[in-house]
C-alpha cells in the first residue's frame, strides 16, 4: 500500500514527541526516515524506524546527545557523537564539513561514538543541495569475510560520494559488501533468487540465494579481493579518524552502537564544473545498452524517479510495519 | 631472469640521461620504474619502460615540464602538469598534498595535463612512508563499459589508499575494473586463466578468457553495478577538480595522455593511532583461512615480501624486455 508523505513524516512524528525527543530533533529525524522511503530505501525509512525506537527505549541511542569537538587540526576535525541518533549526527558533521570547505577548499569532519546513520546517501544529497561534493563513510558491525577467511571480521562500510548538478545530483551509495545486508534481507523475505551471486553457501560455493548468504555469513565483498582491501582500509580510516573503537570492539558489545563516521567536502572550483559534468553523464549515455530496450543509469537517476512517483502516487510502504509504526 | 635492482634502476637511468632528462629527474624517474618492478608491478615497472620512452620521442611527454598553481582555495589546490612524466608530476602532487595536510589537517591537489603515472601505489607508499594517510586516484582512456552498456565509455580509474604502520604500510592500489588492463594482458600473454570472471566474451557471457575479455573491450568493473558508479564518480571528481578535459576528450585524442589526477594526505592525529591499526589487522587475521593453509592478507603485505625476495634474489625481469632496454 501507499501513504502520502506527510503522513509518513508526521506518524514518524509523533512517535519521535512521544518518546521525549525535542520539537526540532523529532522533526529532522521524521523528515529523514520518510525521505528514505520517498526515495525507495526502504529497508532504512519506515522498515528501520521500530528498530531506532526501540534502541532509544533501551537507551542505546541518547535523544538529547549533542555533538562536541574533541581535537583536530585546521579542516580536520574530530567530534564526539555522545551516541546521539545518528542521522542528527551524522546531518551535523556534514554540516560541519561543507562550512570548513567553503572555508578552506576541503572540510573533513569525522566522529565517534554516534549510531547508525540509516542511509548513508542522505548526507551525499545533503552536500550536493549545498553545491558541494561529498564523501562520506561509516564503519559497521563485522559482517563480511576478508578474501580468503570465512568468518566475518570486516563491516560492508557503506561509501557515499556525491556530485551536484542542477539536473540532478549524482550520488552514488554503496556498500561494500555485492548486497547491503538489507537488501539481502528484503530478498529473503521476497523468496526472490538475487540477480547475481552475493556470497557463499555454507558448503562455498557462490550463491544467488540470499537465506543461504545469510546463514554462512558469507557475504561477498564487491570485486572480490579488492572489495575486502576497500572495507579494511575504510575501518582503519574511520577509526584513525575517530581514535576509538575499532571494528572488533564494535562487534563485541552487542547490539550496533558506538560506530565511527567521517564526512569530506569539497568544493568545485572554476567555471567549468557544470559543463564538464554534462560531458561526462552525455558521454557515458553513449554507451550502446546491452539488452533491447535498456538504458545506462548514473548513480542517483533512479532516485529521482521513484522519488517522483513517491510524491506523486504516495510512499509504498510495508502495511504490517507501517501498522505497527501507527500502533507506537 | 633476475637482475639486481641497481642495475635495473642504472638501465633506465642511462636511457633518461640519453633523451636529455636533467640529472635528478632522470635519478627520481630511473628510481620508481625500478621500484615499481621491485614491487612485483612489472605491468608498470620494466614491461612499461619503452612505451614511455616512445611518448618521450613522439613528444607526448615534455621532459622539462614543470607543474605550474592555477587556482584553488586554502587546502585544495589545482595544478597543470604541463605534460611533464606522469612520475614526477604525480610524485610532485603528493608531496604537495603532504605539506598541506602538515599544516592544516587535510591537503588536495588536482593535477590536469599530466601522463600515465604508471604504478598509482607509488604514491600512496610515498604519503605513508612520511607518516600521512595518502589517497590519490587518476582517470584514464575509455577502457570498461558502464553497468547495462557494452561500449567502453569509462575509465578503470585506479584508487589508492594508503595508511602508515611501523611494522608495514597499508596500501591499496586497485584498478575499478575486476582486473586491471595490464593483468589481463599478462594472463593473455602468459596464455594463463583468470581465477574468476574478468568481464564478458564478444557474445556477452561472462569469462575467465583474458584474450576473449580484451577482444570484447567488456572488462567487468569491480562489483558489476557499484564499480561502474564508483569509476563514474572517480572521473567526475578529477575531472571537476582539475577543471579540464573529461574522459572523453582524453579518448578522443590518439594515446592516452593529457590525464586529470588527484592527491588528497590526511594527517592521522591522536596518541591511539598504532594500537587502533594493529587491533584492526589483528581482528582481520582471526577469520579462519578458506583453504588449508591458507592466509588473510592486508593490502599491501604480499608487496613487502615480493620487494625483500627481488631485493635479495634480484629483480624479476622478462628477457627479452630486458634486452631492448639495454640497447635503447
């Protein structure tokens, strides 16, 4: 079924007031989860928000937390999330970044001690709707095998970069590992096989069945062997960053929380920028489509279409949870 | 066949001195080919020697060059590499991107009209060995096709991150394409199958043939979909900081040259920082090995071993590559 925006936002809403958050906070966090939905990402919009709500009634997330500076160096800064809820943290450090680089040429904000930021291309359309690029990431519970060991030791460490363009921003919003974990539990639950394979069996081999992946554990990092360099050098990057808690202490204490984040933007200098940004989009249409009928995407199109058909015909949503949402 | 690497690094030396490099940059050139092969990258070590001494005898790189400040703001700066080697001009922007962070946290540098800067890893050892965190990344001529095209309209754009450890530097290197165009002529060459899918044959299935991949031009970017956005963004980035010709302007001009690079160092700061690292490698080598005896490796690990055995053993080279360096 469908819900209009709104309402989405204001159910979210209300439920945000009822737990003692404050008029703004509940409002930026209400906005935030509906957008993901508006936007198709559901597993991290209205899919996700029983699970923020009861992390802030076991006290995992602080509602009244406020970031503070805790060291840095010039457009290098380093804050203290406090465990607040992620997305407000998350919205103020790249806040933070896009003021030092309109500063500086180059902002860099990262913090420790927040929580899950939801998704992650939120903060990448953030910094596009500013004229700026962004470039963020964030460390996770271990999740994904290294190349060559099968227990999970590293995080899927979603990354996020972003360009902005007046018809459009690209925004790309990846995690490492060929599926995020919540679009392999959107399959399972669908009973859908995955278009290509995700990960191993517990006997192996290469799977396209997501309950399979998601037993073993055996999540399978984009590109192989080069995915698991990218996922362990984000985590040495964000906890560098944060100095504080790595990915084995994350993953030792329990639920989710106290993960590290960093936020980079930059500013695009000259008077090119736009045209050179139609060259290459133009230029990578060119492309002739490898089946009849089909189309070359940048990163973000898509976004745009279904946020489109969001507005116009309603927010799908999963009636169980949004009738749970509603009963909050 | 093996050779001591100061004969090796004497080889190219003697050469640059002959095409009338001035003495140090012949010395500073001489030395990266010999450590790029040193390394274990011959693709971009010997093997690529005389195809940069043609372009220097063509006149697509102008030994002279030196890199010139056109703009930026604070902490980001945008270069022109006048053509110079991609070796200096790309050894010289890091060194620069260093000196920015040292004094304000973070340092970008944007280099537009330089060439191949052959092994991108040199670069990222180059930040990490001055104790700084390096990412550097380049576009390229169009080599892989975009995620539903069959034409090769983006670059496999190589990203480096670097982070420095005492006991050994973390660096990945990787091209965005599942392997890199260098690999796959040497398995093509070497008559060798890929141990995993490399891109798609001429009738669009995926393969393990490195002739059948290169015949095809349908190289498979790391992760299907997410590489393909990920090398889209690459290029957008350093084509807008460098604010000149995109990937298809490059593609359109005869041999690859006149390339866009970025340099961006950040300043690892906080007393945590070697113990953090270390618990992260640490965690990472926990997860059981896939096969029998088999080892989790940190990018950058099986480098340190191949550099102590060519250092000791000699550096490997192929003969007849070997020969027609000596009679250049």
């Amino acid at each position: 079924m469908t819900v209009p925006f709104d309402e989405l936002k204001s159910e979210f809403n209300r439920v945000l007031l009822s737990l003692n958050f404050r008029q703004d906070k509940a409002e930026d966090i209400a906005q935030i989860f509906a957008e993901n939905s508006r936007d198709g990402v559901y597993t991290h919009g209205l899919n996700r928000f029983p699970t923020f709500v009861q992390y802030v009634k076991d006290g995992q997330i602080a509602p009244d937390a406020e970031p503070t500076k805790e060291g840095g160096l010039g457009s290098l800064e380093q804050w203290d999330g406090h465990f607040g809820p992620g997305i407000l943290n998350a919205k103020f450090c790249m806040a933070r970044a896009i003021e030092l680089a309109n500063e500086n040429g180059i902002g860099c904000v990262a913090i420790k001690n927040t929580n899950h930021w939801m998704r992650g291309g939120t903060y990448g359309w953030q910094a596009a709707e500013t004229g700026m690029i962004g470039i963020c990431f964030t460390n996770t519970i271990a999740n994904m095998p290294p190349w060559g060991g099968v227990d999970p030791v590293l995080g899927n460490n979603p990354l996020i970069i972003s360009v902005p363009r007046k018809e459009g921003h690209v925004v790309l919003d990846m995690a490492i590992s060929q599926y995020s974990i919540g679009k392999l539990n959107l399959y399972k639950s669908q009973g859908k096989e995955l278009p290509l394979p995700g990960g191993y069996d517990k006997d192996g081999h290469l799977s396209t069945d997501a309950a399979a992946i998601l037993e073993s554990q055996r999540v399978l990092p984009v590109g192989f062997w080069k995915g698991s360099g990218l996922s362990l050098v984000l985590d040495l990057l964000a906890t560098i960053f944060s100095q504080v808690r790595s990915i084995d202490a994350i993953t030792g204490g329990g639920p989710e929380s106290g993960l590290s984040q960093v936020f980079i933007a930059i500013k695009p200098i000259g008077t090119k920028t736009n045209e050179l940004i139609e060259e290459i989009i133009k230029y990578t249409k060119t492309s002739r489509p490898e089946k009849d009928g089909g189309e070359v995407f940048y990163p973000g199109e898509n976004t745009l279409r279904t946020r489109a058909k969001s507005l116009q015909e309603g927010v799908w949503v999963e009636e169980n949870i949004w009738e749970k949402v509603r009963n909050l």
